[in-house]
C-alpha cells in the first residue's frame, strides 16, 4: 500500500531526506542478526482494513466501531484535513507501527522554515516466549522468543498481522540450527525448518487472537526471508440488490466492465486495452462480420474463472514461499459450514444453514462458476438501442431464475445434512433425539418412508410417531407407513391409538385396512366390554367402538357408526347423525336402544317419572316425528316397546302422550307449510297455506289422536290410566268406537274413577246406574241434575228424587234448582 502523501514541485527538496529514526536495537542477538535478518514494511490506510469486531457491551450503549472507522476514512477524502498515517515495520523479532505526519509551515520555531514531515513510534512489539512485559517507558513491549517475523501488515485498526517464522517447537524448545559447511548449487542445505504461521495480536491487551499453522511444500529446507506476506483489499460493490445493468452500460458491449471488474484483470493475462477486441479499432466499434471472427471475439470476452475467495469483499492476504501460494481470508459461514460437515456436527451444521442459507453460496459458489461456464447459453440479443434495453426483461428473469435455483439448492443441501444427523443419532442409539430431528429436517417422503421402517424394525415407534407429518405430501408418503404405526397401537397402545386418530387425517391411510384391524380385536377374546384395566370397566373396549365410529364415519358408512354411538350411550352424538343423515330407520329394528342412549340401568331401575321423560325426549320426539311421515311406523314402536320388559312401559306412555299432543321436534313444528303432512294434500283446487306454530301443533295433535283412536285406544287408555289421568277422559270421549267399553268400565270401577266411569255408562245406555254413581259417590246434585238434564229421559226426575229422599242435601238441592 502506498502513501496518500504527495510533494509538490516546490517541495522537491526534501525528496528522501530523513525526517525521523529509530533507536539502535538494545538485544544482544540483533548486532549479531543485521545482515541476516530481512526488514518487513507496509504502509497502512484504515479504509482498506477489515472491520472491528464491535463487543456487545459497546453496542447496547450505542457505540458503533464501524462508525468511527467511517468517520476516519471520511477526513482523509480531498478537501478535508489529513489526518496521520500509520506505517508497520518489522526486523527480525520485533515489530513497529509508526505514525507519520506530513510536514508544512508553522511547525518549527522559524515559520519561515518548513518541515518535512515527522515519524513517531506508537506501538513496538518485541517477540518473546509467552510473557508479556510492560516496562516503564513510553513504549510497550510485547515478548515472545519464537519466531521471526517474516511478513506483516494491520488486519483491523486494533489487531496486528504477522507472518511467524517459528524457531521453537510447539513445546518452546529451540530448533537445532544444522546448515552444512558445503552448500549445495550454491544454497544452504537446512533441513530443520518447521510449518510458518500466521498471528493476530490485540494491539491494546497484546494477546494472540487466533493464529493458524500454514501447510506449504518442502518448508524444512525454507529460511524467515523465504517467505513473504501482501494484502489485497477487495471493496464491497456498490449496487448490494439484484438489478439490472444501466442503458449505458449494456450499450456498451461490456467494454467497462473489463476496466472495473478487478477480479478479472488479476485472472487474466490480457489487458483492459486488449480487451477491448480489434472490433473497437479506431473508435469506429463496427461489430465483427464473419463467423471466424465473432469466435474470435467470444473467446477474447470469455469469463476467465476466477476463485470465489477473491469474488467476495473483504481484506485478502497472499502468503507465498518459493513454492506455494496461498490465499487467506477472514472466515465465513460457508467456511464454519464445512468445517462442521468435516468434523461431523451435523445439527450446527443444519441449523448454521437454515439461518443463513448465503454459507451454502459461498462454497459453492466456485464450482457453480466453473458449471456455468463449461454449459452452453443462449446469446443474448443485441440491444441496439435504449428502448430496446428497457423492453428486455431477460436481466429479470435471470435473477429470479438463479434465486429459485438457489433455494432449491439450499433445501436439497439442508435435506442431504438432516440425514446425515438422523444416520448419527440412529447410530448411537439416540432413539429420541433422531425422531426430533427427523420431525424437523426430513423433508420427503421417500426418506420418511425410510426413516419410518428403520425404526419399526427397531421397535422404536414411540420416538418416531409423533413427528411423522400429518399434512399430504407431494409425492405423498405411502399410507402403509401409517397403517404400520396404527396397527401397533391397536395392538400395543390403545390410548395412543384414540391419540393418532384423532390427530392423523383419514385421507393418510387406507380406512378399511384399519377398520378391519380393530373389529378382528374386538372379536377377540381379550376385548371384552366388562373387562376392568387400569380401574375402569371396559376401558379398551370403548375406544376401539370409538375408534370405530370415527373410521365407519370417514368411510362414508353413517348407518355402522350410529350402531356404534348406540352401543356406546352417546346420545348426542348418535342424535346428530340421525338428524344430518336421516338414519332413523337404520334403528327402527332397535327402538328401546334408541330410547334409552341417555338413560343408565340405575336410572332405570329408582329414577322417578319425570327424570326419565327427560332423558328420554328427544329420541321420543325423533320418533313421533317418523310416526307422521311414515318412515318409522306407530305399529313397529308400539310393537317393541310393548314386548320389551315392563320396565319400558313409561316410555310406551311417553310415546303415546306425545302422539296425543301433538309433541314433535322443533324442525318439525317450524314448517308451517300444510303440503309437508298427509292429512293435507295438495292439488290445483286446494292451494297451500301458511299456518301459525300453534296451528301446526293442533293440526299434529289431530293427526296423533286419530292415530291412537284407530290402532291403540285400549293400550293408550291403560296408560292413561295409570300414568295421567286427565288425558283418559278425552281420549274415552275421543275414541268413541275404538275401545272396549266394558274393558274399559271395569278399569274405571277398579280405579273408582268416577267422572269417567258415569260417562261409559251413560253411553251404554245404563243412565239409571250412571245416576246412581254420581249420587252415591259423587254427591254432587249439581252434577246429578245436570246429567238428568243432558239425558232427557223424564223418569230420571223421578229416579233422583227416590235416591234423594234420605239425603237432606239432595232436597235442598232440588229444591233450589
């Protein structure tokens, strides 16, 4: 690196004059190594420098190195005040950085007199074994015995580059100096030479940051002044986003980019002048005409490779020896990505990846040049204009080609290094880490199908099953992969299996395969629906006819699914599916089942009246509904009910009353279209009507009263009779020829229910003993005279004076009337 300082013509007298010095060396071994020991110089400008690590203590209070590195570089721009620059020198095991100061007028006493410039040391660096020592001077010293400095130079503003020569082993011991007396062609013959390094030092705490073991060909034979140290400071670009070239730019042909483009000077031994191509002779540009030359031109234009190292910004050192060059820089994620690849961490390398996926670009990027450049394109066309430019989005539509690519790229690289950590884990037993991260790399089916066999042949389902994707895959994954699971579970681990049913979506697998699965275990003999385990009764049994439900339903089987509800007692579940399905038929051979989905033995056996109509009434309703539109007949309920066990009679009168009432499901009292029963069809002379919901109920009402006054009058009047007695006198009153009337009186007589009794003699024609009842059990002369009265029959006037006589009430009574 050169110095920004310049002298001018006035000046030229103070050309290699000497404006500072420095002391002469005070160790013993430097009057012995002056004419051995090669001096190291390299003049340093901050802006080609890397940046400061910034420590987390300074940014939280809003210190920012790379700021102040900015505003230094901004006060040596032209026009603002120069400030000192900084030059480093070594010789042999010492080092200086030297700060230097341009000279002017108004420096020395005499203003007249002007000053060449002055030099002063701020930092020397004395290199000793291992120990630091701060001696009472203006300079500081840093001490360590071994090596010699064969190259240096500043990495960052606080950190010092060096190029070691070692002289002592890794265990501190001097290396045997052996050189033959007779050199060999005229070169010494050393053979205890060991591999160089390379150093950074904190210039402030003067500890040794990082350093690195240089591996280069025959350094046995090789002495300090064989080796040499340079720098190259690569700028970041300026345009930092995806973008198309500018007008000019592209008009012109890639003549600039030739001049700007610095990795390709340095990789190419043609110059920006000859670049330029004889098509440009005499600033005419007429293009190439013939096809030999237009081959002639593309092999001159042709993009030299060029190492991804010195593609990327950021300051590169050349270390180089009579046999090797080597090529260093700071250490990026592509670098750490490999090193973790090489050193088998396979989970920091995934992870370093996912966050930033530019690591994969970056060691990768030299190998995608060289493809690039060895696959055929397409020539792009010539834009001969600035409108034919601008119409091109061929620049656009390449960016977005290389970013797809990219990505794709990435995932294929993050799939290939999740395997390789699942294969690690996998083989060191680490069952439940690997099911982790297979949850969490694995990113197609044909390596989850992979993964998933390794670890059913190891028995280990537990680790893999809840990581196995849920969601459809393209191309899915096999459904004999979750059908292996499942049937596991339905043999080992029925919780976990209710578990991934509900979890799992049916479309995963094949359906019946698991269907059949679990209804051969319930047919075995260990799945039994009293069976205690785990302190309940019949725990497995349940979630398999669960477990049943839910695939019978994903089948498209609703009618095998309702049975199961049944079995179960889930009344509301088995409620839903009637009404969404319309399934009530598929029970019509089970009515009682129906009935009782919410009612429990115990219940059964000691709840009271009303409980059970309750829990009983929506079935009922359900039922008095299909009674009116014929899809489950009055005749099949009343049949099962009836020859059921007599503890199903209150719910045969539940049935019945609700028939009687007109009592339907609230669907079904909110149509009020007439046209909907079949007491009310519909034709051209009859329009439909609109009736009120209480208008619907009377009509249901009818309908139902007509229905047991046809087929079930002697039935409904037993229960009436014994579980609501003031339905039973309409009914008798209703049903006219449809019972039994001495059945009928005889249970009244039994029941003494009078009101009803006088009514079924009086339509026997028996009034005398009708008159008789009310009299004698009644004692009510109101009534007696009003029933007279109804009747007609003159000679009841008499028959009620004569039963009278001996009653004085009776008289009063007559006697008022």
């Amino acid at each position: 690196m050169r110095s920004h300082y310049r002298l001018d013509n006035t000046d030229s007298e103070f050309t290699w004059k000497r404006i500072a010095h420095i002391d002469r060396p005070d160790r013993p071994i430097w009057d012995e190594m002056a004419s051995v020991w090669k001096a190291r110089i390299d003049w340093i400008d901050d802006a080609f420098l890397e940046a400061e690590q910034v420590p987390s203590t300074e940014l939280q209070n809003g210190a920012h190195q790379g700021e102040l590195t900015r505003k230094e570089q901004t006060s040596s721009l032209p026009g603002k005040k120069k400030k000192a620059e900084q030059l480093v020198v070594g010789w042999g095991d010492t080092a200086w950085v030297i700060q230097v100061q341009i000279g002017g007028t108004n420096v020395r006493k005499d203003a007249s007199e002007k000053a060449a410039g002055s030099a002063n040391i701020l930092h020397k660096y004395a290199i000793t074994p291992w120990t630091f020592t701060l001696l009472l001077t203006d300079e500081i010293r840093l001490r360590f015995d071994d090596c010699i400095i064969s190259g240096l130079s500043l990495y960052t503003p606080s950190l010092l580059l060096i190029l070691a020569y070692r002289t002592h082993d890794d265990e501190s011991r001097p290396l045997p100096s052996l050189e033959h007396n007779t050199p060999r062609r005229g070169r010494q013959n050393r053979q205890t030479g060991i591999p160089p390094e390379v150093r950074l030092i904190d210039v402030h705490t003067k500890d040794i940051v990082d350093e690195d073991t240089l591996s280069v060909s025959r350094f046995e034979t090789l002495s300090a002044s064989d080796y040499h140290l340079s720098t190259l400071f690569v700028p970041n670009p300026r345009i930092t986003a995806p973008a198309q070239k500018g007008a000019f730019e592209a008009l012109s042909g890639g003549l600039w980019d030739a001049g700007l483009n610095a990795t390709r000077i340095f990789s190419s031994g043609a110059s920006a002048k000859s670049h330029t191509g004889s098509s440009m002779e005499n600033g005419k540009g007429s293009p190439a005409t013939s096809a030999a030359g237009v081959a002639r031109d593309a092999a001159l234009f042709k993009k030299p490779d060029v190492h991804p190292t010195i593609s990327t910004s950021g300051l590169k050192l050349f270390l180089q020896s009579p046999y090797d060059c080597v090529l260093a820089a700071k250490r990026d994620e592509g670098d750490r990505l490999e090193w973790l690849l090489e050193h088998q961490q396979y989970k920091e390398a995934w992870e370093l990846l996912d966050k930033h996926p530019e690591a994969l670009t970056s060691t990768t990027n030299y190998a995608s040049d060289r493809g690039s450049d060895s696959a055929p394109s397409t020539p792009a066309k010539a834009q001969e204009s600035l409108a034919d430019f601008f119409a091109d989005d061929s620049a656009s539509q390449s960016t977005l080609s290389a970013s797809k690519a990219h990505n794709s790229a990435v995932e294929k690289e993050k799939r290939r290094i999740g395997d390789l950590w699942v294969q690690k884990l996998v083989s060191e037993q680490h069952w439940a880490d690997a099911g982790r991260a297979a949850g969490k790399v694995l990113g197609t089916s044909s390596r989850w199908e992979h993964w998933v066999w390794t670890f059913a042949e190891a028995g280990r389902f537990d680790e893999i099953t809840p990581h196995i994707p849920t969601m459809t895959m393209k191309p899915p994954l096999p459904s004999i992969v979750y059908e292996v699971v499942l049937g596991h579970y339905i043999a080992k681990d029925q919780l976990r299996l209710q578990e991934l049913l509900e979890q799992w979506d049916p479309e995963l697998f094949n359906v019946g395969s698991v269907t059949a699965a679990i209804e051969a275990k319930l047919q075995s003999a260990d799945i039994k629906e009293d069976a205690a385990k785990d302190g309940g009764t019949g725990r497995d049994w349940r979630i398999f006819m669960e477990s049943l439900q839910r695939l019978y339903l994903a089948d498209g089987r609703p009618r095998d699914a309702l049975h199961c509800c049944i079995k179960l007692q889930n009344a509301d579940e088995a409620m839903r599916l009637i009404s969404d399905f319309h399934l009530l038929d598929a029970v019509a051979d089970d009515i009682p089942g129906l009935i009782l989905l919410r009612i429990s033995q115990s219940q059964l056996d000691r709840a009271p009246l009303e409980e059970l109509d309750t829990l009983s009434k929506d079935p009922i309703q359900l039922l008095v509904d299909e009674a009116y539109h014929g899809v489950v007949k009055p005749q099949t309920v009343v049949s099962q009910l009836s020859n059921a066990d007599l503890s199903l009679r209150p719910f045969l009168f539940f049935y019945l009353r609700a028939l009687w009432r007109g009592d339907g499901t609230a669907s079904l009292l909110d149509s009020t279209d007439t046209a909907t029963t079949p007491s009310a069809p519909t034709n051209k002379s009859h329009p439909r009507t609109r009736l009120t919901k209480t208008q619907r109920r009377d009509q249901l009402a009818a309908e139902g009263r007509q229905l047991i006054a046809t087929h079930f009058a002697d039935l409904a009047i037993r229960l009436f009779a014994e579980y609501d007695r003031p339905l039973l006198l309409p009914l008798l009153r209703h049903a006219q020829e449809g019972y039994s009337y001495d059945d009928a009186t005889l249970l009244c007589r039994e029941r003494s229910f009078v009101s009803e009794l006088v009514f079924l003699l009086s339509k026997t024609g028996q009034t005398r003993a009708a008159l008789r009842t009310i009299v004698a059990d009644l004692r009510d002369v109101r009534a007696a005279i009003a029933f007279v009265r109804e009747s007609g029959d003159e000679e009841l006037w008499g028959e009620l004076l004569e039963c009278g006589m001996d009653r004085p009430a009776f008289v009063r009574g007559l006697l008022e009337e």
